[in-house]
C-alpha cells in the first residue's frame, strides 16, 4: 500500500492550557501524540456526519466498530483511519513540539492563570471553586508554534482517507480546555505526502468514502486485531 506521510504545525494565539506540562529533552513544550490524535478524530467525525457517512460513536468500545449498528460494513471511514478496538490504525502518530527554546537550559516557561468555576443559571462564581490553571507564555504576533515533520506516517489504501484527515484539519480552530475562556485558539496547517509526492486536499475525494465501509466505495477493509 502507498506509504503516507503527515507533516502538522499548529499555531497556538495566546496561550494554551497545559495538563502536566509535558516537555522534550530540550526543555521545550510538548502536546502528546494522544491529545492531537483525539483532537483531530472529533474534527474528522464531524466532517464525516457532514458529508453523509456513517460513522460510530467512540468512545465507549459498545458503540463502536463493529459493534455500532449504523455501520453496515465496518470500519466505518474515521475508525479505519485513527483505529477502534477492533481495527489498529494504519497511521503511527508522533508527539508535537514547541518551537520555543528554553532559556539557559532550564526548560519553557509556564504560567498560571486564575480562574473560579461559574453556577450556569445564577451567573456567580461557586464557593469554594477558585482554581489555578498552567499555561504556556502568551506571545505577541504569530504565537506559539507546536510541529512535527513528519507527525503522522503509515500506509493507506489510496488518497481518500488522507483527504478526510486534512478536512478535520481545517475544521480545528481550538485546541486544549479553556476554549470559553479564551483559551487555545489554534489553527493546524498540514501537508500530506503519499509516496513522497505533495497531496493536493481535494473536498471531492471524501466521496470515494463509501457509507458504510472504512474504504473506497465497494471495499470493505475488515481486520482483526486487539
């Protein structure tokens, strides 16, 4: 099968919510492969919805391929590309780091930002809810950048499922919690290659998706694995 390569740099506006601050052997933030695999799986089951295909319901592992009944050949086109428990993904997926350099060795700075948590219905802030939330360091002009090239790589059966890869791309426009609040406002820019040559994205191609089945219409790509 085509060898599939996925090149990611997310820009960051302000400052992103950090759980545990993770960080490289430079010092420098990292946001998990986990966090930008489930974030980028929420976007590609939206767009999938959107253009008609029938897609599972992760994540409880009931409602998911094979198991959910409107699938009628599973795996259905998101599970065939991020993976389900049934499937293993195609796709191997690398953590993403920020383009910050830390200062004197001693790792990127963190900051931490004051909150309350709110009742919805009277509008006050709950007793006893003040909270400190860590962030990475809001920066001026073209903000945070986290990236790796390539981020993704794997094999897949044709073009198809990388088109729908690149639309959940586009879809993200926050990253992290704290969205509400002003938090993570991000923007992904990708760049597919599929044996080696630039992959043009090209919204038709989400229709070589077929329905009911993770592959190009009429190709059911069932497997076993754990």
């Amino acid at each position: 099968m085509p060898h599939a390569e996925v090149d990611f740099t997310l820009t960051v506006r302000g400052a992103l919510a950090l759980r545990g601050g993770a960080r490289d052997a430079r010092g420098r933030l990292v946001l998990p492969a986990s966090q930008v695999k489930g974030r980028l799986r929420h976007a590609c089951e939206q767009v999938a919805r959107a253009v008609g295909l029938a897609v599972c319901r992760p994540p409880d592992a009931a409602t998911m391929c094979p198991q959910a009944p409107q699938v009628a050949a599973p795996p259905c086109a998101v599970c065939a590309l991020f993976g389900s428990p049934a499937w293993p993904s195609p796709l191997r997926w690398r953590d993403l780091h920020a383009s910050l350099e830390p200062a004197g060795g001693r790792g990127a700075a963190v900051f931490a930002r004051a909150g309350v948590a709110l009742d919805r219905r009277l509008g006050v802030a709950l007793p006893g809810s003040a909270y400190l939330l860590e962030t990475s360091p809001p920066l001026p002009g073209d903000g945070l950048q986290f990236a790796a090239e390539p981020a993704v790589v794997g094999h897949v059966a044709d073009a198809a499922p990388l088109h729908l890869l690149l639309a959940g791309c586009r879809l993200v426009a926050s990253f992290g919690a704290g969205a509400t609040r002003g938090l993570g406002w991000s923007a992904v820019e990708a760049v597919a290659r599929l044996d080696g040559a630039p992959l043009v994205f090209d919204p038709m191609a989400l229709g070589r998706l077929d329905a009911g089945s993770g592959g190009p219409r009429g190709e059911s790509q069932r497997h076993n694995g754990p």
